[in-house]
C-alpha cells in the first residue's frame, strides 16, 4: 500500500467513482484532488521593445525572463498578471488579449500569457528581480532566457505582429 | 493562531518571503500552496448546433452543461478537453481554438473554454451525463444551464460567430 507524504493518515487509492489514484485521508476519506497549476504573465511592448525581468531567484537566478508568476486563489487570470508585472517589475499593465496558453505538463503547469502595454509610464526591478529592461524584438536575450515557455512567448508574439491570430499554443 | 483544517501540524501563517498566509507545517516546514484549478471545456458545433449534456451528478445534476471537467496533472489543456468530451459525451473531438477564458474567483477556478467539432460522427451519455443533445442556437436550454459560465460560453459563442474576436473573458 502507497504511503503519501501528504500525512500519514493519507494513502495513495482509489476513491469509489474515481478512475485514478488519489491521495485519501484513511480517517475521513478526504481526496487531495491535486491539478495543473496556474502561471500568468505578459509580453508588455514598451516603445517597439519588450519588457524583460532578470530574475532574481532560484529556478534560473541570473537569467531573463517575463514579468509572470503563479495566479492566487481569490483573483482573476487579469488581476494576476497585472500584480505579477507590478511585483516583478513594478509595471502597470494595460492588458490587450490573450497571447498564448502553454501546458507545461511535466511540472503540471499551465501559463496564461497576455499581450499588454504600460498604463503608466516607468518600470523598475521588484524584490524579484535583479534588473528590468526594455528588450528590441531584434536584439533580445535569447541565450540568457530563464526558462523555454519565455521563448515560445517572444517567439509567438513577433508570430501576432507579423499577423498570425492567437492565441497561440506549445510549439508542435 | 489559526489551525488548519490539512492536518494538526499545519497552520496558517506567513513564511519568510511571502506576503501572504498560508498553510505551513510546523514540524518540517512544507508551505502547501494552494492555488486555483482549471477546468478545460469545449462548445462543440454539430449541424449547427451545439453539443450539450445533461448532468447525472450533482451539483447541479438534470441541468445542462457543456462537456468540460477538471484538468487532471501530466495532461495539456488541449487533451483535458477531448478527455473530457469523451467522458461526458462520447465524442471525439477536433479543437478549433480557444473561445474564452473565465475566472471564477469565489470558487477559484479558471475555465478554458475551445472551439471544436466532432473529429468522427457520434455522441452519446457518458458516466456523468444523463443524456447528451444537439441544441440549435436559436433553441438552447437557457433556463436549465447548469453553471452561469455555460450561459457566458454559449453567448461568447455566437460573439464569434457573429465575427467578434476571442477569446472572451468574464462579462463585465
């Protein structure tokens, strides 16, 4: 019988109506129902450029990234890229529509990424951030980029500008 | 100091870094974030019509639904919605593009919604559903939807077909 790390009164099984394992509490036959969580973010155009975040924590301290983090309970998928870009980049967004939906499934991930623009000019790093700055589409940080989803992102955005209609999806 | 309701050792606090409460165990330290869920759907047009299914379990059960169901980890948005069409209706589908996207924060759910057809003719009742149906446009149930974001689906549905661009969010 699987133990979970949950607690030990949990235990890997298959609740009556279920067709797969779940974590379930011996005692009072709880279900841990655990799922793909959220990551919101934006690709932000700033004067024919994008803005770009060098993170300042682990995973990928050091590399670039887009101003993106996990969506809180309690909030909407645009509430929470416009609290990202202001925590990572102290940016106000205006928001434009949907980029992209990545699945990100071996870290059960899915990422929500808009196309935005700053409702107020200025931006600057927040405690996550080492540095923020304003990237030409043509001289991006391309081997410096924290993780793949912020290529797909920049890539599928000059896909939006040269007229492609999104959203757009995993590369294939 | 507030108790949990996970487990005796967990209770609600700020962890260093955080900015916000969450479970933490006491004795080992593990935060046990919890974040919204998302439920993968489709509006699925047959003969002009759209493919609807009568819910056989609660909540909500005899009301009418769209197939759509909790993204399950290791899947992509895209498989969740076909899984779940199969589940609730027997039916293959083709996915189209991405209709919506709506946050219901109060139940902390984010809802993708696609486009699709039937990639091979037939449909029927799965486990979940009491009977499936092709509703035409002008003759949808909408007194017996089931959730207020099948309404929202149905409506942002024919926005498209109407030639309004997607995807759509929550209505104002």
């Amino acid at each position: 019988m699987k133990k979970s790390l949950l607690s030990p009164t949990f235990r890997l099984q298959t609740a009556p109506g279920e067709d797969r394992e779940r974590q379930v509490c011996d005692t009072c036959g709880f279900i841990n129902y655990v799922n793909p969580k959220i990551v919101v973010g934006a690709v932000v155009a700033v004067d024919g450029g994008v803005l770009m975040c060098r993170r300042a924590i682990e995973p990928r301290r050091g590399f670039w990234t887009l101003p993106a983090g996990f969506m809180e309970e309690g909030e909407t998928v645009e509430a929470a890229a416009l609290r990202e870009a202001y925590e990572e980049a102290q940016a106000r967004l205006a928001l434009q529509g949907v980029l992209a939906i990545y699945s990100v499934p071996h870290i059960s991930q899915v990422q929500i990424m808009f196309r935005a623009s700053l409702a107020e000019p200025g931006f600057a790093p927040g405690a996550e951030s080492l540095e923020t700055m304003i990237f030409p589409l043509n001289d991006l940080p391309e081997r410096d980029l924290a993780f793949p989803s912020v290529a797909w992102a920049l890539r599928d955005y000059r896909r939006f500008l040269a007229g492609e209609a999104g959203p757009f999806s995993n590369p294939a």
